[in-house]
C-alpha cells in the first residue's frame, strides 16, 4: 500500500506544465531544471510523510523561485531545509522571506514532526512562475497577476487541487494563505466544489515585509485557527 509520501513524490515526479501562457510570463519546474532538488524532495517526504495519516490542507499561491522553487517543498529555503528538516542541498543555497515566518510558526506549533504529522501545503499552482521585467529580469509571479494568465491556468489549478485532495487531505476544512489567494480560490471552489470551509490567513511573505513587529500576533493567530 503506498504511503502519503509515496504519492507526493509520485505527483511531482510527473509535474509537468507545456500550455501557453500570456506573453512576458514563464513556468519553472524545479524538479526538471535541478537533480538535487527531486533527491531533496523525496527526502523531505520520506522522513515526515512516511504514513498513511489524513493531514489538513494548506494552500499557497505557486512556489517562489528562492523556496520551493529551488529545494521541491512548499515555504522551504535551503537554510531552513538543513537546519529545521535536517536535510542538506549542495547544489543551491537560498533565503527566501516566506520560510522565515512558516519555520517560526512551525516551531510555536511544536516542531517539524508533529506540524508536518498534521499538515499538508502546497498551491493550485504547483510550478514555480516568473514574468519578464522591463529590464529583462525575471521575477517571482502570482497566477493572478493577471486576469489572463488566471484564465490560461485555471483548468490546470482545478485538475491539481483534485489531485492534492486524492493525496488525503481533509478538503472539509482549508487553509488559504493570502487574502487575494482566497478570492481567488472560491471563483475556482464555485466552479468546482473542491472545499468546505475555507479559512483565510495572511500571507507569510506579507507578514514577515509588512508586520514584522507585529509577527508574534500573526503566529498567534495561525495557532488558533489551527486549533492549538
């Protein structure tokens, strides 16, 4: 019988996104563009997924290029993969703002094991997307940045957050992080019914540019709407 970690690993050894897309918009795929990252991702899940428990869904908004888009785990920089997960990825070495806060949430919460025991994250859009600058520079994008690239990808996000709940999440009760996410998720939840209730959370990134000094509030307020 395969394990929770078994079909995460088997859902993002075949991610793959070949649509078109908007002009001045790209899809990176960390697990294609890096082999130590498939090797980092398979580690992650092995050691904390390694079951067959139902864990509750957080949902995101799609990878950043510094956190899962380089180490394949969700709000994961390198930093925080070798000294919280206790795993190491040579080949890159990241910061990335988002994972700052979700560690320190994570260890209010109790630590790695028993959060991880119990929660699931990923995003409707589990690629990594960048847009072209004006100065030629590629830049971390939301899929709603634009209403044409919400449209391009909106099929594909509904077919992905079928396939995080077949992994066996709790779809009865979500997690969003973002509040423009959220909006965005009840136009793709009325389209499809995926969820129940949906709770919404600031955003990490938000949280850890914006409120800084107020942070502590913020974790707060994850644990209670965690239930702890």
């Amino acid at each position: 019988m395969s394990t929770f970690a078994d079909r995460i690993i088997n859902f993002n050894t075949h991610l793959e996104y070949n649509q078109s897309l908007p002009k001045g918009f790209d899809v990176l795929n960390p697990y294609m563009d890096n082999p130590e990252t498939m090797e980092v991702m398979r580690a992650f899940y092995h050691k904390f997924y390694n079951d067959n428990r139902q864990r509750k869904f957080i949902i995101g908004i799609n990878p950043s290029r510094h956190g899962a888009g380089v180490t394949g785990v969700p709000f994961t920089d390198t930093k925080r993969l070798k000294s919280e997960c206790g795993i190491t990825m040579k080949s890159a070495h990241t910061h990335e703002v988002s994972s700052v806060f979700m560690y320190d949430m994570i260890k209010a919460y109790g630590g790695v094991t028993k959060f991880y025991n119990d929660f699931y994250i990923n995003s409707p859009f589990p690629l990594a997307i960048v847009r072209k600058a004006s100065d030629g520079k590629w830049l971390n994008a939301n899929y709603y940045d634009e209403e044409a690239l919400f449209k391009s990808l909106k099929d594909y996000m509904i077919e992905t957050l079928k396939k995080h709940i077949a992994l066996g999440v709790d779809a009865q009760k979500v997690f969003v992080l973002g509040k423009k996410n959220a909006t965005f998720l009840q136009k793709l939840n009325k389209e499809a019914t995926l969820f129940g209730e949906m709770v919404v959370l600031e955003h990490p990134r938000f949280i850890q540019q914006y409120k800084s000094k107020e942070k502590q509030l913020y974790i707060d307020k994850f644990l209670t709407s965690f239930g702890i």
